[in-house]
C-alpha cells in the first residue's frame, strides 16, 4: 500500500497478540540520564538484544522559557555475519514535547508514532523504503 493516502487510527487501543514475552533487565552498563536493558535469555553475548532508554528533563533558559523534554530507545540486535563481522541493525525511537503539551497531545503523537511502526500503509516503507 503507498504512505500516500494512509488511514491509521489515532487514538486507538493496542493489544499485542500472540509471541513470546521476553523479559529486558539491566546490565550495570552506565547510560547518562538512562538505563540500558539487555535479554538475559540469550546467551551469546554477540546478538544479545538490547535496548537504551535516555530521558532529558525540560530546563528553563534566562529568558524563563521551557525547552523541550525528550525521551528516546533505541533497541538493537545484533548480527554476527557469515563473515564473522558483527553488525548492529536498530530502531531508533524519540519523543520531544513541551512542558506546556497536554497529556492528550503526547498520547496522539504516541498513538501515530505506534500506527506507522505497524500499520499495513507503511509496511512497504519498512520493508524496502518505498515512498510511492
């Protein structure tokens, strides 16, 4: 299906349905304003999956104004190629709002940000970058 056009849902309720729930604690690795979370349950270091939350508090500038707060992940998992390299494919996700955003407000950006991560519309974009 083409981006162009797409109808998603904002506002809608996810279920997750069906997979298996895997269980992300921390490994004392040291993230500035955050925590890095690993799957325990796989073994091989090397293409463990892992994944880094970071928050940024809003601050108030000399002028008296708010900036932005932010919120990212980015989850990885690793691959050991046939060539023995390691490489590290990822989803990298972030929100930025404002002090002065509503709960409202957040929860459609989330309710978008979700839809177009999962939504059939896109499902070609992810898949091959497809933009037509």
């Amino acid at each position: 299906m083409p981006v162009n056009g797409a109808s998603i849902p904002v506002g809608a309720t996810w279920t997750p349905a069906g997979g298996t729930a895997k269980v992300y604690t921390t490994d004392g690795l040291s993230v500035v304003n955050g925590v890095h979370l690993i799957d325990a349950s796989v073994t091989d270091y090397r293409t463990r999956p892992q994944m880094t939350l970071k928050t940024k508090v809003p601050s108030l500038n000399s002028l008296g104004e708010y900036s932005k707060g932010r919120r990212s992940m980015v989850i990885t998992i690793p691959k050991v190629l046939t060539s023995g390299k390691t490489v590290f494919p990822l989803v990298r996700i972030e929100l930025e709002d404002h002090p002065e955003s509503s709960a409202a407000e957040v929860a459609a950006l989330l309710s978008i940000g979700a839809n177009v991560l999962i939504d059939a519309d896109f499902a070609s974009f992810w898949a091959t970058g497809s933009v037509a």
